[in-house]
DNA sequence: CTCGACCGGTCGAG
DNA sequence: CTCGACCGGTCGAG
C-alpha cells in the first residue's frame, strides 16, 4: 500500500477506535493524527514527514467535510482566501459608491482609507496640523475602512471616520475603542454594518447605545444596518439609498463645520 | 428568477465584461463582487442584504473554486478551521509522546504549555524566583509551544523551551526575537519543524545560524526539521526518533545544571 | 519578487 | 454558555 493510502485507513481506523472507546470527537481527532503521524513514519521511513502530514490532513478533510478529493479541498480553501481578503474591500467600495451619489451634490464625500492617504500626502487636507496627524495615526494602524470629507470654501475637510463591516461578530469589541477616541478627537464616527446579526444579544446594542453599567457611554454616533430588524437608539436601518446614514452625515458635517467644540460622543441626529 | 440564481448570473456575467475591456483578475472580481451587490437590493428590495451577499460569495466561490454547492462549501471551511485550530495541538502532542520516549529513562522529560501551567500552580518546578516569573510571561503570552525539564536530585527545573511547527512559512521571523529572549535568559531555545521548505531561502537560514550583516546572532540553539535536505550549521536533520534532538537535550541539559551562567546563545551542541 | 494584513469555524478552557 | 487564539492563500502595494 502507498503511504498515502495508508494514512487515510489508519487515521479512520485510529478515529474509530477512540470513539468507541468513549473519547469524544477532539480528543479522538487529535489522538488520530498525532498516531496516524507515528505510525506513517515507523512504516514509510524514507517519505518525506511533510508528506506524511498532507496526507493526514486529507484524511482529517475528508472525515470532517465528505470530501475525499485533495484538489477540490486547495480550490475551495484558495477561493476562500480569496474572499476573505477581497470582499471586505469590494464592500467599502460599495459603500463609498452608493453614498457618494446622494452626498457629492452637497460637497460631502466618502474616500477609501487609501483615497484619504494619497490626498494627505498630496496635502490636499485642509485639516489643521493636529487633525492631520491624528488622521495619520488612524491610517497608519489601519483604523478606520472609510473618511468622510466635506468641502467649506473649496477646502476639502475630514471630518468623520467610518467603519464598514460584512460581519463583525464578537470584532465590535475591538472597534468600539477606536470609535470612541474618533469621537473624543471631535470627529463623526459611525459603523455601517451588512449583517446585524450579532445585534441579537443585548451586550451588543449596549456596546452601541451605552447606558448600561458594563457600558456607560454610546459607542458610536450611529451604527447603520441594513436590516430594519434592529433598529433600536443609535442603530438605524438602512437600504440601498442610505436614506438616514445620508441625511446623519449632512447634519453632522453641518454640525462639525459650525460647533465642533462641542461634538463629543452626546451628539445625535435629529433625523429619525 | 430568484434572487440567489441572479446574483450567480449576474457577477459571472460582470466578472466576464469586465476582464473583456481588459481588466486584470483581481480588479475584475472586486467589481462584480460591489456591482453585484448594488444590482441585486436594487432588484430583490425585500430580500435581506446579508442573503444577497452570501450569494455573491457563493457565486465567487464557484468561479474560483469550480465548486458550485454551498453545502461542499461549508463543510470544507468548517473542517479546514477544525484542522487549523486541532492540527498543531497534535503535532506537538506528538513531538511529546516521541521525545519522552527516549528522554525519560534520562530524568528529562518534555511538558505541553498547558502541563507546565499547572505544574507552576501546583509549585512542583524548582527554578529560582527569577526564572518562574519569567516562565509564567513567557505562559501568558504564548510564546513557546513546549518546554523541558530535567531532574536533579529529586526537583524538576525547566532549562529549555521548545518551538513546535508544522509550517513557519515567515511566521519565522516572529518565532526568532522570542528565542532569543529565551536564550539571554539562559535557556536552551530550539524549533522543531515539520516542513524545511521555507529553508530554500538564504535569509532564514542565516536566521537560524548568523553570521550575516542582517542576522548577526544565531536565533536558536537548534533547528531540527523533519528532513535531511536543510543541514547546514544549527539547522540538524531529524527523523522519528529525534535522535540528534535528544542527544543535544541530554548536553544541554548537563551543561544547564553544571554552567549555567555560560549557556548563552553562543553554546553548541557537540553531537551532529 | 517581498511582505503585512485579511478572516471565521473550531478548539479548549473556563 | 463565553471568549481568545488558531492559520495561510490571497490581495495589494511596493
């Protein structure tokens, strides 16, 4: 027998064996592959270990998914790569797509966190030198998906950082922060989210609306979801046309140019 | 048509404009990945967002992966993560179970991170004050996969640390700055590699062995790969019995209980 | 070519 | 139940 085929058998036979046994699922995996690995290299002594190891994956593969086929399993598992680094960019770009056609009518607009940094190196910002740098930080620690700008005498402005996310599961945690200290720096700050999902455990829309003890202050200015099965404080619906992110983001930019001092985290959109 | 079926047709049929006029993959992609998006909530208003755009990742799934069932799809994410999270828990189970086999009948005996954890707890290891409150960072930010103790009259002291890996790929560069930590603090710090592969390149092997301008130091006491392709200074060849990586845990092991002070980066094992 | 960053179901230990 | 950590081909910008 091949050393490949060999493998697929122990592995199945040695995941068996500890099953019936009494030992659960990972603790039967784990001992399958670590003495399908022994077993491979006490019989197969001059193949290389790192086939070996392939070749238990493909047996670990083939119990977990149904797929025996080890060309089917490096497609899919390149393709999902592929999406997981590309989609979350195809999604800010659609954000930045769909609200710019109701925003640059009235001098708003959203640029992808690459846009803004060619425009700062450009300085083409017209941001005092504290802002700049501060937006700097942001970009440079890779923050924020999305700024927003608006334009007061031709200068064009940053005057709002946002989040866009197709899923960001228990990740929210992570974000709020740099949310707050966007809101303490005076500046918009807002999440668009694909999938309010998670928004079904109370902690979450706590992490948004604030004025729990476990969270006091609200996250954000505004968390829009394109779903209406959320809405509740802070966290608004939305659709295609971003009706309300839209009409936030022009009383905000209105907001920001006339009375920055005093948007803080307090600040809430009238429109409802 | 349902929406799931136009949103199929739909990206292949952007995907494909797009590469026409001339656009590279990737590009081509992001855009009908957005495209796709904006024209199915323009067609299908009712449907939830976050279906619409598991169909768009289903339909790029199928054109990269030739796999058009989002069943095989899941199923083959789902054990590829069990494999991720599982697979490396094995292999160093493994490098355990085959180390001790020769190491115990010498008093030296190899410890998970979670074994070591409890035996600090438990207060049974003998290290000075220094060395336990080092070893319990080193837990808390697991740096090291295992560790190694040696027997001296009737205690148990740690004097190595053990990297474990089934693929460092340039994951090595973050491994060597924690080795060499180890290594200051006068223990013995060694990896041990499933795959050589990444050994191809010049620069990690002088990552290993120094003497270069850009690695001046050694970055371990010892490499040991599961090959006999990559020898060359510290970086020694093993086989199932980890015949060179016992011999030099048994010197090491001698040299860290007689001279401790001098076992720094510096030290060789004779035994090749 | 290089090289840092991306994700998300699972594992494992509460 | 919760919740932090795991990985690795791809993307994107040198």
């Amino acid at each position: 027998m091949n050393f490949f085929d060999y493998c697929i058998q122990t592995y199945a036979q040695l995941f068996l064996e500890a099953t019936k046994v009494g030992h659960d699922e990972r603790f039967s995996q784990k001992q399958a592959i670590r003495d399908t690995m022994i077993s491979a290299m006490r019989n197969y002594p001059t193949v290389e270990v790192a086939d070996i190891w392939k070749a238990v994956y493909s047996a670990h593969m083939d119990r977990k998914s149904g797929i025996a086929n080890p060309d089917i399993i490096k497609k899919v598992v390149s393709a999902e790569n592929s999406w997981k680094k590309s989609s979350g960019h195809a999604f800010e770009e659609m954000i930045k797509v769909l609200g710019n056609i109701s925003l640059e009518p009235h001098g708003i607009r959203i640029l992808l966190q690459k846009d803004l940094k060619i425009l700062i190196e450009k300085q083409t910002i017209a941001n005092e030198v504290r802002d700049i740098s501060w937006l700097k930080e942001q970009i440079g620690a890779s923050v924020f998906d999305l700024y927003i700008t608006v334009l007061q005498e031709g200068k064009e402005y940053v005057y709002g950082c946002i989040q866009s996310k197709t899923s960001i599961r228990d990740r929210v945690t992570r974000d709020r922060e740099p949310s707050m200290q966007a809101m303490q720096a005076f500046f918009w700050s807002v999440a668009i989210c694909l999938d309010g999902d998670f928004l079904k455990l109370p902690k979450f829309i706590s992490m948004v609306n604030g004025n729990t003890t476990g969270h006091k202050l609200n996250g954000w200015h505004g968390m829009y979801v394109f779903s209406d099965r959320y809405t509740v404080g802070r966290i608004y619906p939305i659709d295609i046309d971003l009706d309300l992110f839209v009409a936030h983001a022009k009383e905000a930019a209105e907001e920001w140019l006339q009375r920055r001092q005093w948007f803080n985290h307090e600040w809430k959109a009238d429109q409802k």
